[in-house]
C-alpha cells in the first residue's frame, strides 16, 4: 500500500504535491506563452483589461459624462484622440467607462455561467444514473431558449443595471459549460487515478474537486476566455437596444447605438467604440485558442 501512496499522483504528499503545482502551471504558461495566437491574446486582453479597469475608476483623460460646448462634434485631434460626440464629451474616455463596464458585466456574467455549469456538468458526468439525466434534461430546455432571447427576457423584467444584466447573460450559458465539462469527466471517471483514490477511500467530494475538477481546469478556462467575448458582444447587444446600465453611465452599445445615426457627418463618434468591441472579442478569442493549445499536448504550435 505504500508503494501505491508514494506514487506522484496528486493523492498524497501536500508539499510534493505542492511542487507539482508549480511546475505544471510554470510550463502551461510557458506552453501559452509558445503559441502565437496565445502571445496575440494575452497582449490583446492585457490592453483592453488596464483600459477597462481605468475606466471603472474614471482614470480617463477627460471626465466620462463632462460635455464642452465649444467641442460638438470635433474630429480626432491631440486633444480628443477619438473626437468629441454630440453632446461635446470625448469619445475615448467614454470608450473607456464603456469598456469596464462590458468587462464588468461580462466577468461577473460567466463567473455565474462557469461556476454553475461547470459544477452541474462535474456532477453530471462523475455521479451519472439520474442525477445525469436531471441535469442534462435541465440543459436541453434551456439550449431550446436562444441565449440572447432569454437575456431580453431577464433584464426587461428585472431591470437594466449590471447585476441584471450579468444574471441574464450568465444563467443562459450555463448549459453550454454542462456539456462541455461533463464530456471530459466522463472518461475521467473511470481513469486509473480516480480508482486508485477509490480504493484508498477517498470521498466523492475529494475525488470531484481535489482530482476531478484540476483535470478539467484547461477545459474550462478555454471556455470561459470564448465566453468571455459572447458575453461583451451580448451586453453590446443590449446596452444597444436600450437595456444597458442606465445614465449617466456610459456602455458600448449605448454609444454604438446613439452614433448610428450622426455615422454620415460624425463617423469617429461609431468607429471607436465599434473597434474596442471588435478588438476585445478578437483578443478573448485569440487567448481562448492559445488557451486551447497550451492544454493540449498533441497541438504543434510555432
């Protein structure tokens, strides 16, 4: 039996255990860092995170909701690199209050969706016989309601603020992460470590989140960075319709949406906000295949 407990399987020694740890997270990163589509995200999303995490805190250039009169409508210049709306506010420090908030909203959205989901879809894929049949029928009535229908639902009926719109966003994604952690712990079920901690006695929790859940945290973090990019296209989504964080605060949709109609005479006021939205989704989506690559082994990257 001691041969079994010495084995370096992750099922006991904390400090070797521990070292482990370090050394697989070391070449993940470094494995991440290899790939070109992951350097690209990782970038990418650095940028627009300091940006977005500025604006949250209204470190902008100019006051977010202050308006000049003697700046409508002024083009892009060393002063208003982005140039000024109609209502003679600086289109890049609105950018930027807009760009936290999306990330906000989309953050605290696929927190909920992820952790629900991927909870639901450990237990369906680990605990099978019904406990899986509940949970996958669950899924299949929510995949039969688009994701953004549902959000429209929600947030008409709560509200437009920042946790409504998390909520609405995040709880129609759930079933995406269902399915796509219950696949992975299905084979891992009946891998050899999961038997050996069987035969040692390990409870169903320590097997679900000690051994289960590390084994499937690539999995996950590739669907979360995707997610990540749905949901800021979908907060757009609805901030442009009109169901976004309420004034004074500024959103990307709200700004796409009341620069449409000056794109003739005013095109910097819709070009910027559009181009954060297009370069966030494009920067998740590139982390999200660096992501992807670094988690498995067989992806040749350059």
């Amino acid at each position: 039996m001691s041969e079994i407990t010495n084995e370096p399987i992750g099922l006991t020694g904390s400090s070797l255990g521990e070292e482990q740890e370090i050394v697989r997270h070391r070449t993940w990163f470094q494995a991440l860092w290899r790939s070109r589509n992951g350097r690209i995200g990782v970038v990418i999303v650095g940028v627009v995170l300091v940006a977005g995490v500025l604006g949250i805190f209204n470190i902008t250039p100019y006051p977010a909701s202050a308006q000049y009169n003697n700046a409508v409508l002024k083009g892009i210049s060393l002063a208003h690199i982005m140039g000024t709306d109609q209502f003679g506010r600086d289109v890049f420090s609105g950018t930027m209050q807009g760009l936290g908030v999306s990330l906000e909203i989309a953050f605290l959205s696929v927190l909920i969706a992820g952790a629900l989901g991927s909870l639901l879809g450990i237990m369906a894929g680990f605990l099978g016989k019904w406990t899986s049949a509940v949970i996958m029928r669950f899924s299949d009535m929510m995949f039969a309601i688009p994701a953004i229908l549902f959000a429209l639902a929600v947030v008409t009926a709560l509200g437009p603020s920042v946790l409504d719109s998390s909520i609405a966003i995040g709880v129609g994604w759930i079933p995406i992460f269902v399915r796509v952690v219950r696949g992975p712990v299905l084979a891992l079920r009946e891998s050899d470590f999961v038997r050996a901690g069987r035969v040692l006695g390990f409870s169903r929790s320590r097997l679900l989140f000690r051994h289960i859940l590390p084994s499937v945290a690539g999995v996950i973090a590739v669907q979360v960075s995707l997610a990540l990019s749905w949901a800021i296209l979908a907060e757009a989504g609805l901030s442009f319709l009109g169901l976004g964080p309420p004034p004074p605060v500024q959103s990307l949709g709200e700004m796409v949406s009341n620069s449409s109609s000056l794109a003739s005479i005013a095109w910097w006021t819709l070009a910027g906000p559009s181009l954060v939205i297009v370069i966030a989704v494009i920067g998740f989506n590139f982390l999200g295949d660096g992501l992807r690559d670094a988690a498995d082994p067989r992806t040749k990257t350059r």
